[in-house]
C-alpha cells in the first residue's frame, strides 16, 4: 500500500471514529507504529486532524463526503445563479466535461438547449438528464461507482478521459481556501479532476461559499491553474480575502 493511500484510509478511519489510538490503526493497517506516527504527523502537518497522547483526533472543520440526497438541499438558490453563468461559457459546436455534483447538475440544466453540445461526465444523474436532449451527445465515463455521490471514478476513468480533446471542463469541490486552493475528499476524486484539466483547453470551478475556509483530505489545483473560479457572493470574507490575494479569475454571482 502506498503511503498516500493508507494516509486516506488513515484520515477516513479518523472522520468516521472521531477519535483513535497508534495502536487501533497500527493493527488495522498492519503497519507499524512508527508509520503510524509518521503519517499521523503528515495529516496534522496539512491540518486535517489534531494529535492526541498516543492518537489523534479530527479537526472540527474538516469536510467529509456528503451524500448526493445531503447537498440536493443546501444552497440550491446559489448553485443555481453559479450553474447559470458557468452556461455562458460553453459555445455550440464545443465539447465539455462536466464534473460530479449538485452545482455542476443546475449547470446541465442550463446548458441543454446548446446546439451541437458533446458533453463527457463522470455523474450519473447528469450523464442521464443531458441523455434526453438530441442536440447533445452524451459519453458516460465508466468506472468504479459511488453510489453516494452518484459518479464514477477510479483507474479506469482516468485513463479514458486521457483519450480526449475538450474545450473546457467544468470542475467541482469539497473545500477551498487561499492556501491550499481547492480541495477534494479522496485521492480518486483528485486524480480524476487533474486528468479533466490536462485534457482541457480551459477549467472552471463551479462551488457555493459555504465550502470556503473549510480543509478536506487532498489538494487538487492552487487557484492559478484554473482559467476561472464561479461562486456565489453570499460571504464577505471570501470576497475580500479574493480581493486582497489579488485572485482575478474569479466571478462572483
């Protein structure tokens, strides 16, 4: 198992038990103490959870994987406005990923009168609702399901994306802030929406405010790799601390 992988399962462990001891990981792992130890400070190091005598604990704002049900109902108003305006960067006769989630859905619904669309996404629920429209041609990514989160990832997603060519994809988020830019809850996620940007001519990141300032397991991109950022403007931090990092590729709707 690679250390990045058993970190995973490590931060995982911890954000659904709380709390843990060296030695409950070192046997569930089968690993070392000393690995243990390691890898518990690489986790502390990103802040992602707070040391104890002998374990440690997760930190309070760290974000898990919410179920597809869980974000349907926060911020559909917001997601709405970000789907809107993310529909005004796509053109006819184009080609498009579209990310997993409940943002990157309102966006579909935005986009499906475009004429001569093909659109390659990872979301079921997407893949199936854009299916519906003639003038737009639909590619399903297979791979591993998460019935949770209704997408696909994995190895095998990965590489099918490599084989394209796109005009933009349209990325979401479990966290972001100015440190770490924006943020994923595992490492399948990551690799997936790095792949989506080498194949792309531009990137866009739809999120909703309320993900701001929160810490998730794995970095994705800094800010500065995408061609834009689209949010809501419903916090006054965000917006000034956008501001005062001098971050120009973001819209605020």
């Amino acid at each position: 198992m690679f250390a990045l992988e058993r970190r995973e399962k490590i931060y995982d462990y911890i954000l659904r038990h709380k709390n843990v001891t060296v030695l409950e990981l070192s046997q569930r792992l089968d690993v070392s103490e000393v690995t243990i130890r390691k890898d518990l400070g690489f986790l502390e190091s990103q802040q992602l959870i707070d040391r104890t005598f002998g374990g440690a604990i997760i930190k309070s704002n760290i974000i898990r994987e919410k179920s597809y049900f869980e974000k349907e109902k926060s911020m559909m108003d917001e997601k709405y406005l970000i789907g809107k305006k993310a529909s005004e960067f796509v053109k006819a006769n184009s080609t498009i990923i579209l990310d997993a989630g409940t943002t990157i859905m309102e966006m579909a619904k935005c986009i499906k009168s475009i004429e001569n669309l093909k659109v390659i996404t990872n979301d079921l629920k997407v893949g199936v609702f854009l299916s519906n429209f003639p003038n737009i041609d639909v590619t399903l990514l297979g791979g591993k399901v998460s019935m949770k989160s209704k997408q696909c990832t994995g190895i095998e997603t990965c590489r099918e994306v490599e084989k394209y060519n796109v005009d933009a994809c349209f990325l979401g988020c479990d966290a972001f802030d100015m440190e770490n830019g924006f943020m994923s809850t595992n490492v399948e996620k990551m690799y997936l929406k790095n792949s989506f940007i080498n194949v792309s001519k531009k990137s866009f990141l739809l999120t909703s405010s309320d993900k701001y300032q929160k810490k998730s397991m794995v970095k994705v991109q800094p800010f500065k790799m995408l061609t834009g950022i689209i949010v809501d403007r419903h916090s006054k931090n965000l917006i000034e601390d956008f501001n005062k990092f001098n971050i120009d590729n973001c819209v605020f709707v």
